[in-house]
C-alpha cells in the first residue's frame, strides 16, 4: 500500500523561488535548465522565503522547494566551536542552507525555520574572498557543514569547482564532508592533497532508523573505497557518536564492516579518523526536539555545558573511548582526532 503521507506531494524541487537579480545569472540558467517541469517563482529576497514566520519545517521537508539567491556579506567565517578542527585553525562557507538528507539529529532542524533548501549563486564572490585571503596566510576550508554537497552535486557542480580551485591554489586546504556515495565523483576528479574528502559513517541502526534518505553504510564505504584506491585524501568522520541502548555493538558491526568492506590495508591508507559524541548549541535543541518529537536521539536528557548540550562526560568518554579502541589497530594515535570541549 502506498505511504498516504506522501502519495499526494509533489516531488521535491517541484518548485523554485529565485531572486529577481540572479534571475538572468549564467549559472541560475544552468540550474534552472535541470528543472524543466518545475514552477519558476521571482521573489525579492531568498530571506522573503527562507525565514518567513510560522513554517511548518518537518511538512516541508517531505516535499522541499529550492530557492536560488544572493550570499551577502562574507561567506568566510570560523568555525564553530563544536566542530573538529583537525589541528588548524579553520574556517566554514556556507553555499547552501539546509541538506536534502533528513537526519533525525541535525542541528539544522533547530538552526533553520525552513525545510526548503536555500542555494546561492554567486561562487566568484567566494573564490574572491579565499584568494584575497591566502595572500596573508594559508586557508584551511570546509564547505559542507551546513548541506550535504555532494548529494546536490548533479544540480550545482560546486564540489568540482572547489576542487579546480584546490589545483590552482596550494596553500588552499578544502574539506567536503557528506554521507553521499559518490563513487562516480570519485573516478572522475583527480586526487588533490589539498582536497579532503570527509565521509561520515554511522552505524547500519543508526541510519536505518534517523539518517532518512541518506546511502546505506555499505554505500557510503563502497564511495571510500573507490577514493583510496584512487589515491584520494579521505577522511573517515565516526561523528557524532549516538547513544542507544546497544551502542557498544553497533559500533564493532561498524568496524566489521568497514573492515569487510575495505580491509585493513585500506584503513591505513586513511588520512585520519575523526571521533566526537553528539553535542549541539543550546540554541538549536529546542527546536530540534519540537521537529523530532518521536526520536530517541533527540529526547536524550543531555546536560548543558557552557551552553552546548552533550551526553554525561563519563557516557561520552565511554563512547569515544570504545570507537578509538576500534580504529587503533589501524591508525596510529596521530591520526584520530577527538573532539574536546573547551577547559
């Protein structure tokens, strides 16, 4: 029988609201060209849209909208507090609010008052900004924290424009995370050092139950094992560790099938490991747990430390302890990073 939730909808991107000044942008014609059937809306404004009052996230998101617009301002700015810095100093550019996956955990359900998906045209300003950038130090950049980049690659291209702008710019340094599997991304881009590849891995419960439209585990290490094999900077993100009643095992059936589906040489061949457990702004929980009220993940009672939520020290020490143990066999100490809070 078919999902009554769902029979009625229309598909996503059915409809796209673009601002009247990027209207005629070569680049919104290209994306608007992979659209035939789909409603063209002018708006003033993608903030007219985006941030309008009274949204109703969770509906909008079964059949979500792209709005293309204008990124004002700068689009470089640190990175946050919560988020793995790998040893650098780091900074984040937001090309895209909202992520076409749907994980029930995201700290965008609480960041964001909209489902639809938020595009911004305008790339030259941002390679204007690194370039001007680098000629006072080198950058190390992340350009998906806020979507998922390479699941929209086939309507944007920007994950193949930053990679042109890694062969062109040494002391540049960019990171894609995604839990896409992109392994035809992979055999057609040439392996840069400069151009990391950050795949997040849950285990196969986790994404079963709260990583909704996302690959499945086995997918996404398929993808990793295309990347090695090619020679690419990959990064393995075992982050955010989640509790369940069972996390001990479904973090070893994580590693057996990391080691199944990539063997050990592999493994060794990783750049590095990221590890961290759940943790989010007290900004943005409440509005996550309003949007996932069914969810386990989310209803956790978690404590307040110095306004980011995160799990009982010793349950997240436990956690990250037991995923470390896992990876040690294969990765020297240097290569995984744990994610600290400030002292």
């Amino acid at each position: 029988m078919s999902d009554w939730n769902t029979t009625f909808l229309n598909p996503a991107f059915s409809h796209l609201s673009v601002e009247e000044r990027v209207l005629n942008l070569p680049r919104t014609r290209t994306i608007l060209r992979r659209f035939p059937g789909a409603r063209v809306i002018p708006i003033r404004h993608h903030k007219d849209v985006f941030n309008r009052p009274r949204q109703d996230r969770k509906s909008q998101s079964l059949s979500p909208a792209l709005i293309l617009g204008r990124h004002e301002n700068t689009f470089l700015l640190p990175g946050a507090p919560v988020c793995q810095s790998f040893g650098h100093e780091f900074m984040t550019a937001s090309l895209c609010m909202n992520c076409p996956y749907d994980c029930d955990y995201c700290y965008l359900k609480g960041m964001y008052p909209s489902g639809h998906l938020c595009l911004f045209v305008n790339l030259e300003d941002l390679e204007a900004e690194i370039r001007a950038r680098l000629l006072t130090a080198p950058l190390y950049l992340s350009v998906s924290y806020d979507t998922d980049l390479c699941a929209l690659e086939p309507i944007h291209g920007y994950v193949r424009a930053m990679h042109r702008l890694c062969s062109l710019l040494p002391d540049l340094v960019c990171e894609v995370r995604t839990k896409c599997a992109c392994t035809a991304l992979l055999r057609e881009l040439p392996p840069l050092p400069n151009f990391i590849l950050a795949m997040t891995l849950s285990p196969h419960e986790v994404i079963r139950i709260s990583e909704h439209r996302t690959p499945s585990l086995k997918a996404r290490l398929e993808a990793v094992r295309t990347g090695l094999d090619r020679g690419h900077s990959i990064r393995l993100c075992l982050d955010p560790l989640l509790f369940t009643p069972d996390w001990q095992r479904q973090q070893q059936l994580l590693m057996k099938t990391m080691l199944r589906v990539l063997g050990p040489e592999r493994l060794r061949k990783v750049r590095d490991f990221s590890v961290g457990s759940f943790r989010i702004s007290q900004a943005y929980l409440p509005a996550l747990r309003k949007c996932c009220r069914t969810s386990p993940l989310v209803q956790y009672p978690f404590r307040n430390v110095r306004g980011y939520y995160q799990y009982p020290p010793s349950l997240a020490l436990a956690m990250e302890a037991s995923m470390t143990a896992l990876l040690r066999p294969f990765a020297d100490e240097e290569k995984i990073f744990r994610w600290e809070a400030d002292p």
